[in-house]
C-alpha cells in the first residue's frame, strides 16, 4: 500500500496503518498512523507539517497492489453494437495488478460490465506489449475504470522499466 501525494511523494503503509512520510525539502521521515483517515471510504487526505517548517498535502489512498501512473497511447477491443468486434485508440492513465485507467476519444464508448481486450506498448528498450482481458467496472464520461480476468503477475517487472 502506498502514500502518494501528486507532487511525488510516497510513502509504505503497514498492516498496522502506519505510514512513513517523507519530506521533499528535507528529507526528513516520521511516522504517521493514518488509520482514522479511512472511517468512511478508501481515501483520505491530511496535511503533514515537518519539523523544518514545510507543510505537505498527503493523499492516502489504500490499495490491495501498488497503481503505477504514466501516459500512453494504446487500444481497446470489444464487441461491438452489430456483434462485431470493434477496436479504438486509448490512452492508458494508470495500471496495476488488478486493473488500469484509461481514455477513450469518445463519451461512453463501453458500458460497464462490458468484456474487452486492453493493449499497450510499454515504453522500454525492449519494445514490450501488455495485452490483458478486463471487464469495464466504471464509465464517467470518456474515463473508464476496468478489472483484468486475472492478475498480472510480472507487471511489477515491467513497469520499472516505464519512465
């Protein structure tokens, strides 16, 4: 699980909730037990103050695996209205074991628990694609929220070599 905050802090949090958060001034590290943050849902955001006087934003977000954030170019392929399959350009916003994040160039182009085939190309010196069956959890708009059939098991490989 992990503490992140847009401005690239990140944290480790413990079984026990508790949670190392660093300064990007100083680097100065203290423990944090964030348990009260998650009383009513999954996320929760407080401000830490450091001992040199910065204030940081902390965003907690507690997850089963570790999402990775990055942007890419990649498409979709599902079945389309007349039976047909129907492939389109996405741009993939993160990606975890579990399930990734991704645009679509139009509104409402899949509906929730729609069958389709996610693939990328991970930007690494060894040209690496990531294909993967999902089912679509969430549609808002153009951003789609989807859960792979199964696990990735290597992803975490993989996405150390995405800049």
């Amino acid at each position: 699980m992990t503490v992140m905050n847009q401005g690239a802090t990140t944290a480790i949090t413990t079984r026990d909730n508790d949670t190392i958060v660093e300064c990007p001034r100083c680097g100065f590290q203290k423990i944090i037990n964030i348990a009260k943050f998650f009383q009513r849902s999954n996320v929760g955001n407080f401000v830490s103050e450091c001992k040199c006087g910065y204030s940081l934003s902390v965003v907690v977000e507690r997850r089963k695996f570790e999402r990775h954030y990055f942007d890419t170019k990649g498409s979709v392929l599902h079945e389309g209205k007349k039976g047909k399959p129907e492939s389109f350009t996405i741009t993939v916003k993160d990606l975890s074991r579990s399930g990734a994040k991704f645009v679509t160039e139009k509104n409402e182009a899949l509906e929730a628990g729609e069958d389709i085939v996610v693939t990328f190309e991970f930007n690494d010196d060894r040209k690496t694609y990531f294909i993967k069956e999902a089912r679509v959890r969430n549609v808002d708009g153009k951003n789609v929220r989807a859960e792979f059939k199964t696990l990735c098991g290597d992803i975490a490989v993989l996405i150390q070599s995405v800049p």
